[in-house]
C-alpha cells in the first residue's frame, strides 16, 4: 500500500481530492484539526460505510480478508440484514486488495457469503466499478458524456491516450495506466472530469493532462 | 472563499455551506445551528413531521418531482415490519452534480435530513445509497458519520430522545438504473441493479421486503430547514404548485457554470444571461436541456421564454428533470450531443426488457451511422418509430428516457441531420463542428 | 417465490368456503376467474393465449419481456399480463391495435440481433419467436446494423446453449434458482451485453433437473445435446405416455420418428411432477429404441435348439403342458417395470396353475433426490416405474439393490418356473433348468432363459397401452408410442388368453378389459376404470375415499 502524504495530493492517487480551488487535503474533509491515517478500519460499526479504495498498488495474489481486512468484513456484515447485502461491499474490498475482481475472487465472496459463484459472477459484471481483469496502476476514466463532451472531452481523451502511450481499455507497456472512456462522472460543471483511481480531477484541458501523467509517474518510482 | 461562482440572485438554503471547508466539521454544523431541527422533530410526532413537510410542498428532488410528505403518509402508521429509509445517493443523470457537491460540503446537513426522515415514517434505519465513484464523498460522509455518532446525533437513543435511528452509508459499484428507486433497492440488497414491476410500491414491500421510502439527497437536505422554519416558510420561493428552491446544476456553454440555489420558478434566460455570466465567448444560444439528458430539448426560442418550475419547462415543451441544465451554443454538434446522450443509455441500460435492451443500443447504432455520414433520411422515420416504441413499455423509464432526446432532436435540429445524411456529404453543406474538437 | 400450487380442486374440502370470484371482460368476453388471477390466466379460460416470453405458470414472473403487454381501459400505460391481477368490471383488450402495435414493436426488437438461423436450428417448428413473428410481427426487417455475435457454449449436462437465439426471458436462471435450487446459470454483463453463463467452467455437471431448462426455454437458445439434429419439430409424433425410470411417475410425452423414440419430454401434470421431470428419466428413452428383440415365440425342441414358432402353436403346446402339471407350485419372477394389466395377468395365471410364490426385484438407489422448488417431485428410491403395483398385487421384493440375487430358489425349482420381463442379467444358462415347465416371457433373450421350454415375446410399454401405479398410488395411463417389432404381444394380452383357456373366464380384447378385470378382482385398483383415468392418472378408490395422495404432501 502506498503511503500518504500531507498536503500533497498527486503523492497519494488513492484519496480522492480535487484539483484547483476545489482541492480537498485530507485535513479539510475531516476538519483542520485532523490528522490520522486513512479509516482503514472502516468506519463506525453500524453506519459508516467500509470505503473501498482504488489503489495504485495492486497485490492480485494478496491472501482476501485476513487481518485488518478480516476485520472489516466483518463489520460489513452487520450493516446489513442479509448476509447478501454485503456482496457489493465486500466485493469492493477484495477489489482494493487485489485490483480487480477475478473467477479466485468471486468464488470465494461466493462462499463467505453463502451465494453461488454463478450468481456472483452475475452481480459482478452488472456493475462497471469492478474490474473483471487486472488493469494499469491508475485507471484514468475520462468522462465523454454530454456536458462534458461539449466542452472537448473527446480531445482530453485522446490526449490521455498520447501521453499515456496507450489504446483505449489497454494498459500501457509499463503497466502504469489503463485509460477508459467513462459515462458521467456528475462533475458536469466542472468539465472535463476525470477520475484516477480513486480521485476525480476536474476542469481538466487538453493542457493539463502531460503535467497530471507525468507527476502519476513519478509516484511510481 | 467563493463557492466556484455565487450569484445575488440565488437563495440559498441547502447551500448554505458550499465552499466553506468548515462546514463539514461537526462543531461548526452544530454551532451554526445544526441538528436543531432534528431536535424539534422529535419534539413533534412523527406524523406531525409529515405534515409540516406537506404543508411546504416539497416535491421529490431527484426528477420525479412527487410530493415528500405525500410519499412519507403511503408509509404504514403502525410498524409491524422493520421500515426503511434508502436516500437515494446514486446521482449519474448526465448533467446533474449537485448531491455531490451536498453531501461533501455539508454532510451533516443529509444525515440531520435522513434522521428526521427516517423518525417521520417510522424506520430505525437508513441507508445512504452513495454512487461508488464518489471516494471523497463517501469518504466525507463517512468522517461525519463517524463524528455523529461519537456525538450521540446518530445510533441509540438519540439525544436522549429515546429514539434509534441507525445511519449506514452503501457504496454502489457503478450503474446508472440504480438510481432508479426500485433498481437502488435491488442493488441495496446485494443483487444486479434490476428495477422491479410496482405494484407492490416500496411503501409496501419494499428493501428486503419491508416498508420503504425513497428520497433523493437533495429533498432529505431541504427537510431539515423546512422542519426548523416551518411550511409556509419554505412556501415564500417558488409558485404554488412547485414552492421552494432548487439546486440548479448548470453545464455546457455558459462563463460560470455550477450549482445555483434558486427560486423554482426562475426564468431560464436570466438563469443564463445573469446567473452564469452569459454565453461563454459572446456565442449565441442554440439549444438548452433543462432536466438532464433524459428530457426532451428546447430550442434557444423555446428557451428563451421557459420558467424554471415542473409546470414551467412542460409548457415550454419539456420537463425539469432535476434541474440540470445543459446549455449548448451555436457551435455544438446535436447530432453527435444526441448520440452521445443514447449512447450513454445503450451503455446503463440493464437489460431487463425487451424494448430497452435492443432498442437503446438499436437506437445508438443508427445515430452513430449517421454521425458517421453514413444515414439515410428514411433512418430518422425509424428512429422516431422506434424510440416510440420504447416509450411506456418498460418496467422503468429508462427506456422512455431515450425518445425525448432523440425525438425533439430531429424535430427541432433536422437540418443538422440532413446535413449529415449520405446525400448531403458530397455537395459540401457545412457542418457545424464543436470547438476544441480536432 | 414458490411454485403455483395445484390447481385440480381438492377432492375433500365441502366445507370450504367458496373463493372469492372477479368477473371482467377480455375482447368483448365477459370472463368471471377467482380473486387474484392474472390478466394472462383469465385469458387463457377463454382460449385466449396472449403471447408471452419471461412467464412460466412454474417460475416467479419479472415481467420483463414486454410482450404480454395488454389494453387496460383507464390504464395509462399498456400493462403487463403475466402480473396485474383481474379486477371487477376490468376491460382488457389483448388484440386491439395498441395490443399489437406493442407486441409488433417488441418483436421487432427481438429479431434486431437475432441470427434468423431457424433453417439450422433445433427448436425451428416449435418456437415462440419463429410463431409471434409469424403470427403478428413486421413483414420486413428495419435492422440493418451488424448483429450482436455471442457463439455458441457447452454447459455441461445434457444442455447446449446458442447465445445469440437468446430472448433473455430468464426462464432458466429462474428455474435453476427457483425450482432446482442450485443457482448454476446467471445473466453475465447488462444492457444489450447481457448474456446467459454460468460460473465459468463450472457448467451444470452434477445438476439433476437442469434438462428442463431445454424444455422452459422458449426459443432455440438451449437445446438438447442429445437431439441436436435429430429430427425436426414438425416431424415428430407426441405420444402422451408414463416416465418408466423411477416410481414417481412423472408425465411424459414420446416424441417419436420413423418408430423410434426421438426424445422425452415432461407433460404438464400438477399432482405428480408439474412441469418438470429429472435428466435420469429424460435420457432413459434408447432401451425403447433396441433393435435385438425377441420377434417370434420359441419353443425348445427335444434336441435344445429353440424353434420359432406361431403364437397357436407356441400356446397350445404351452397349455397342454400347463394342464398336466396343474398343481405343481409355481414360482414366477416378475418386473416392476410390467403394467399394472401385465402383472395382473400374470397373477391370475399363477392362480389358475394352482398358486404359488410370485416375486420381483427391483433397482433401489441409496437416496431420493428431491426437486427442492417442487418437492413432491423426486427422482424416487424406487427405480422402477410399478413397484408400488407390484406390492398392491402382493408380490414379494427379493434381491439386492442392484436388483440381483434373491432368486435362488426359483432357479433350483422343480415346478413351474415363469418369469416376466426380468432379464435375468445375473443368472446363467442353468437357470430354471431343473423346472418342469419353465416359460420366459420378455423383450430380449438372455442367457438365462436358455433353458426356457417356451420363450413369448411381449411389447415394452412403449409400445403398448396400460397403467403404471407410483408411489403414492396413483394409477397413470400411457399409450402405444412405437410398433412392436415382430410377432410381440403385450403381456395382459399373451397371459389373458392362457388364462382364459386355462379358466374358462373371458379373455381380455383391450389394456381397457385387463384393467376392468384387475379392478374388480384387486381392491386396492378399485373404483377406476380408465375413461375416469384420463391423460393424468387418478387415485383408487376404496370404500368411497380417495387413498391420499403423496403428490400432494399430505
């Protein structure tokens, strides 16, 4: 898991801040007073959601809710009536762990919750969030739609797509991005939104994006 | 620190606290007179809460526009089943960010919402349904969650009220129909997002079979301040059938776009032209989406003279949705805004039925042959036909979300078309092509 | 959602309090149907078929098809029939111009991906897409994007699946979830992606119930891997009939060609198996087909050859030889697999020569395997379709479970040896060789019957009429499906005239007289006859009460 930074936003792509005069340090979310790690434990028991992250470092081969994980499945599942409540969070959270959502996965969701794989794989694929296959350290999601789009959403894309040196939906040669185009992303007045793993970057132009894949890269050496 | 852009004709009630970092905080909620009204609540019975909310006029924020406090009476008035609460947090309607923007510049202001909600019709539980993409979101509500409870505002005997209310915030995982109120219940309980046939309504049977009631964010936020200022209070905005105010998200192609708390009822031209600072680089107006993509569009003509209210914008020839307004100057590509708008639904259709399932990405097809200069003008006669076909026909809406784009785009634009079709490309009519686009 | 419950009336319930009724009106039909009747059961009351996809009177209804969608007068919107209930002085309209437009609008949009592969697929003839679209859809195609492409994929069991004929009515994720209770089948992805799969390679293998799935679905989308080319729709015969493979009985057409059995498919009953019936009896149908039949009767000759002879011949001799030894014990070795007017039958020979000990065996498996949706369904212990007949008639069960062994006795007598449609597959050719009359009456010549003084072919009961009595003792009819090969009588026919010669009595002419006969000499089969049989069995009546019936639950 990649370590947090104070005050510096691009050090840690897996908390979800802004850019420009919307950026949130994590101090502001919570109040200036606030200094603390990321919940991993997940929340208070009986309200606050157990909150999946999209991490820059993916262990695909991680042993699945053991230790703090153990911990918050756990917690998930007294949120919930039924044990089939918890299929979408802890689906999440084996998606943190791993980075994506694989057959292994599902089975074993499968079988902590008592449902059957197929149905599983059912609920999986209904839903974009969770990546059926491994994808880049960060997941670039350009949203295209409408309000976006009018205001050049299609170029921001393409531009991710160069500097990124990427198709669309593949993952570049150095396994450090995987750009999609995303449907949208409810930051309509804020054009072009993009969203980076777990973080939206707003009011992104065609001239924004070298400096945003550059400084991604250079958290990963 | 400016909200991105405030405006003096705004009145701002569920605003109140965009762009103040503090607000967030519990303390400053509390000092600024927080979870007051959640107090007086509890001072009142539970169906006292309801008719002071029907004496406001509430109407259901998140596009429907069905009277809050007509909706809390469906609910049983004695329990005999656990009943719940779902605030329908899953905004994904192209267009609209504004519970976004609620939910993380004031948090406490929802969970004060859904408490009294929640004490209204009688349920000790509430799921916040939060659209998964929105990690600093949920991560905000989840501080302030946490923050609650520690202070005794959320759990077991709330203030000492006697009164358990539980608050839980759900993550979706991405799906548009989830914001479909039975499509969120489906996927609330851990299953694909699919909506339900109603009856039996969610008052009924509804989240793991019990009674239940479904309101969207920005309607739960009003609540409180309509609890703590009582019904006519909240009646001095807007007209008689459609009171209060209104988050206006604003996109597209104005100077200042961004979410404005208006009165409902404000005239859609000054909405542009004072509001927002006009069109962006003197452009002139084209088109207007005043509800989201799921509405039909209004021509600048049509514009011009629309009134922001659910009776207003039917009059004009549409409907106001949740308010989002898209606005488009002369240089947008319709045909390409359209197609993007069906594709968008061929992408979150679930699948269910017939007409949704192969007539949106039917319906996508065809418009983009015809972006692609590769249409016929019989191709729109089809088009027209068969989005018809999807209108009403459908468990959800979402398939009748389709035609209205698509159709009042080829009624009002169909020069645009034709100017696309097979036959025009080679005498070189000129197509509008949008700025920023190679 | 449970599966409807029966709908035949009880047969004991006069208290009862009569249902509360809704009369409305279908197309200009005044229609009166119980309280809570869907729109598209009242109009199946009236002959009225409103086509449909997603609904399954078995399966719970999602309305999702669309295509059921009818006029409601002061509705709206068009409503879906399979869900909205009746409600007085309703006026539905299910062929008004709105009704079709609707229904040629959602059929168009069925066929935008569909292959249009009927020359190549199974289910051509008999599909309801190939029949709405013929009936009410467009007379051209408006789709002239490329088609959505899915391929083809092997799910295990008995059952093939071909994505792209898919409806997405989800009839088999429902039945797998619903009625079998293994949810192995899902819809993978949404929207216009959406497609049926299972876990993926986990497939339906060690699934009991899964063959249904090819029977529910209404197109070509699942089929039979087993008749995958066999025959077309419009070619077969559908003989009602009686599922031979265990004791429960369940309803089952033949579907046959050219006089072979082509297939089994289940036949709508709800007291015995509903809609439904096990891959075990569905795949239970070759031995029908088996060409190495006994075709002629034979008689030993001194020398130990056997000589095929005519039926006179072969009774006669039997006969004189039967009325020497009149007296002598008789030990018979039966099957459970004979009808109740086969055994019958034979019984009453036994009597005639004088009594004895009649005994059958039988295959048990070590477990039921119950249909959990529909749990007075199970693949029962019994693997024999007559076990329960066989006991009414007071025969005795001898052997293992593997239905081998127990015959020792027989097999050294020294009297009267008969055995009817046992194959006898664990003996040797020494078998009954010590008898004084020895006769094998049966479908096939084993070893066994080697030492046989005389050999009669008899039908299967594919191939001739009669009753099989299940476990709950119900008594079922089934007809003749193929033709008997050869000279091959039905039994009740071969043992009725030696026991009219033998008794003097009246021989049977039809299974009708055989059963008639049985009823009347056996309490236990009393107060039926088989016009009051019907196509879905009944149970006896004895001393004016129905035996109650294990279908039910009790």
């Amino acid at each position: 898991m990649s370590g947090r930074s104070k005050g510096a936003p691009f050090k840690n792509p897996g908390w979800a801040g802004n850019t420009g005069e919307f950026d949130l340090s994590e101090a502001q979310v919570r109040g200036d007073d606030f200094v603390g790690e990321r919940p991993k434990h997940g929340g208070h028991a009986s309200g606050a959601g157990t909150l999946p992250y999209m991490l820059a470092d993916k262990e695909p081969e991680a042993r699945l809710f053991e230790g703090e994980y153990q911990q918050r499945f756990e917690k998930i599942l007294t949120r919930y009536p039924t044990k089939r409540a918890a299929l979408l969070p802890t689906l999440g959270l084996a998606q943190e762990i791993r980075g994506h959502v694989n057959p292994e996965t599902m089975d074993r969701v499968a079988e902590l919750l008592e449902l059957s794989p197929a149905y599983v794989r059912g609920v999986t694929t209904f839903y974009t969030m969770y990546n059926k296959a491994p994808v880049g350290r960060y997941l670039v999601q350009v949203c295209t739609n409408i309000s976006c789009n009018l205001c050049g959403a299609d170029e921001v894309l393409a531009t991710f797509l160069r500097y990124t040196d990427t198709e669309l939906g593949e993952t570049s040669e150095d396994g450090n991005f995987t750009v999609i185009e995303a449907e949208c992303l409810a930051a309509c007045g804020f054009p072009t939104c993009v969203q980076i793993n777990s973080r939206y970057y707003e009011n992104v132009t065609p001239a924004d994006v070298q400096k945003i894949v550059e400084q991604l890269k250079k958290v990963g050496d | 620190m400016a909200y991105p852009y405030v405006s003096d004709k705004e009145a701002r009630v569920v605003s109140q606290g965009f762009g103040d970092p503090k607000q967030r905080r519990i303390d400053t909620y509390v000092e600024r007179g927080g979870y007051g009204a959640l107090k007086k609540a509890f001072g009142l019975s539970p169906d006292a809460v309801v008719d002071v909310v029907k004496a406001s006029g509430l109407r259901g924020r998140g596009g429907a526009g069905f009277p809050t406090g007509v909706k809390w009476s469906f609910m049983p008035k004695q329990p005999t089943k656990p009943h719940y609460l779902l605030c329908n947090a899953d905004e994904s309607e192209p267009g609209t960010f504004k519970d976004r923007e609620l939910m993380r510049w004031n948090p406490h202001q929802l969970i004060e919402g859904c408490l009294i909600g929640a004490y209204a019709i009688r349920a000790k539980h509430v799921y916040i349904y939060c659209r998964g993409e929105f990690f600093e979101t949920n991560q905000v509500l989840a501080r302030a969650l946490e923050d609650a409870y520690a202070k005794g505002y959320v759990g077991k005997n709330i203030l000492g009220s006697g009164n358990d209310i539980d608050v839980t915030v759900h993550q979706g995982a991405g799906a548009y129909i989830c914001g479909e109120e039975t499509g969120l219940m489906s996927s609330l309980e851990g299953r694909r997002g699919l909506p339900r046939v109603k009856p039996p309504f969610p008052a009924a049977y509804g989240a793991f079979g019990m009674p239940t009631t479904i309101n969207n964010v920005e309607t739960l936020c009003a609540v409180p301040h309509i609890v703590a200022n009582g019904g006519d209070w909240y009646r001095q905005w807007g007209s008689e059938k459609s009171p209060g105010t209104k988050l206006f998200c604003v996109s597209g192609h104005v100077n200042k776009p961004g979410n404005y708390e208006l009165p409902l009822g404000f005239p859609l031209a000054s909405l542009i032209e004072d509001v927002c600072g006009g069109m962006r680089d003197g452009n002139s107006l084209k088109a207007v989406i005043p509800g989201g993509s799921s509405v039909p569009i209004l021509n600048a003509e049509e514009a011009m003279s629309c009134k922001l209210d659910y009776e207003g914008c039917v009059t004009a020839g549409s409907m106001l949705g949740c308010a989002s307004v898209i606005v488009m100057d002369h240089t947008t590509d319709i045909v390409k805004a359209v197609r993007r708008m069906v594709d968008f639904y061929a992408h979150e259709s679930c699948g269910q039925c017939t007409p949704c399932r192969e007539g949106s990405s039917w319906t996508a097809q065809i418009m983009r042959r015809i972006e692609d200069g590769d249409g016929t003008e019989a191709d729109l006669d089809t088009l027209m036909q068969i989005t018809q076909q999807m209108v009403g026909t459908t468990i959800c809406v979402l398939s009748d979300s389709v035609a209205p784009p698509v159709q009042s785009s080829i009624k009002k634009f169909r020069g645009e078309y034709l100017a696309r079709m097979k036959a025009a490309r080679s005498t070189e009519v000129p197509v509008a092509v949008p700025a920023g686009v190679a | 959602m449970s599966t409807t419950p029966p709908t035949s009336a009880p047969t004991a319930a006069p208290s009862a309090p009569a249902p509360a009724t809704v009369t409305l009106t279908i197309d200009g039909q005044t229609v009166t149907v119980p309280k809570g009747t869907t729109i598209l059961e009242a109009a199946k009351t009236i002959g009225t078929k409103v086509p449909h996809y997603c609904y399954h009177p078995g399966l719970s209804s999602p309305a999702m098809c669309r295509l059921c969608l009818v006029e409601v007068e002061g509705a709206p919107k068009p409503q879906p029939g399979c869900v909205t209930t009746v409600a007085d002085n309703q006026v539905v309209r299910t062929v008004s111009d709105k009704a079709l437009g609707n229904r040629q609008g959602v059929l168009e949009f069925y066929l935008v991906n569909h292959p249009l592969d009927c020359p190549i697929c199974d289910m051509s003839g008999e599909c309801d897409l190939q029949n709405y679209v013929h009936a009410e859809g467009r007379e051209h195609g408006r789709g002239v994007e490329p088609k959505r492409v899915f391929g083809r994929d092997d799910f295990g069991g008995d059952v093939l699946f071909y994505g792209d004929r898919c409806v997405m009515c989800t009839r088999c994720v429902r039945f797998m979830s619903e009625v079998e209770k293994d949810e192995r089948l899902t819809v993978v992805e949404r929207g216009n992606r959406s497609v049926i799969d299972t876990f993926f390679d986990e497939g339906l293998d060690g699934t009991h119930w899964s063959g249904n799935i090819v029977d529910i679905c209404p197109v070509g989308a699942l089929v039979s891997k087993a008749f995958l080319h066999k025959a077309r729709a419009w070619d077969l015969e559908h003989t009602p009939s009686v599922c031979a493979s265990c004791s429960q009985g369940c309803n089952v057409e033949l579907h046959t060609r050219d006089n072979v059995v082509q297939r089994v498919k289940p036949r709508e009953n709800l007291d015995v198996n509903g809609w439904w019936m096990c891959d075990y009896g569905r795949a239970d149908y070759e031995w029908m087909n088996e060409g190495d039949r006994i075709e002629a009767p034979l008689v030993r000759q001194a020398d130990g050859s056997s000589k095929a002879v005519a039926w006179k011949e072969a009774l006669g001799g039997l006969l004189a030889r039967a009325k020497e030894l009149q007296g002598r014990p008789v030990k018979a070795v039966v099957s459970a697999r004979a009808s109740n007017e086969d055994l019958g039958a034979l019984a009453e020979l036994v009597g005639a020569l004088g009594g004895g000990e009649i005994v059958y065996r039988s295959p048990r498996s070590a477990e039921e395997i119950v249909l959990q949706g529909f749990p007075t369904l199970a693949r029962r212990k019994d693997l024999a379709p007559n076990v329960k007949g066989a006991e009414l008639l007071g025969m005795h069960r001898v052997g293992a479970d593997d239905a081998t062994g127990g015959l020792d006795k027989v097999r050294a007598h020294d009297g009267i040896v008969v055995v009817l449609g046992d194959a006898l597959a664990d003996q040797d050719e020494r078998f009954g060789a010590s008898a004084a009359l020895y006769v094998y009456v049966g479908t096939q010549l084993p070893v066994a019957a080697r030492a046989a003084h005389v050999v009669l072919p008899v039908t299967t009961h594919a191939e001739q009429e009669g009753t099989f009595t299940n476990h709950a003792g119900r008594v079922q009819r089934f007809w003749p499906a193929l033709t008997a090969p050869g000279m091959a009588r039905p039994a009740w026919l071969v043992l009725g005239a030696l026991v009219g010669e033998l008794s003097g009595e009246a021989v049977p002419r039809t299974a009708a007289d055989a059963y008639a006969a049985l009823a009347e000499a056996v309490p236990a089969f009393g107060g039926l006859a088989y016009p009051k049989l019907g196509a879905r069995g009944a149970l006896p009546m004895i001393s004016g009460a129905a035996v109650s019936s294990g279908a039910k639950g009790a």
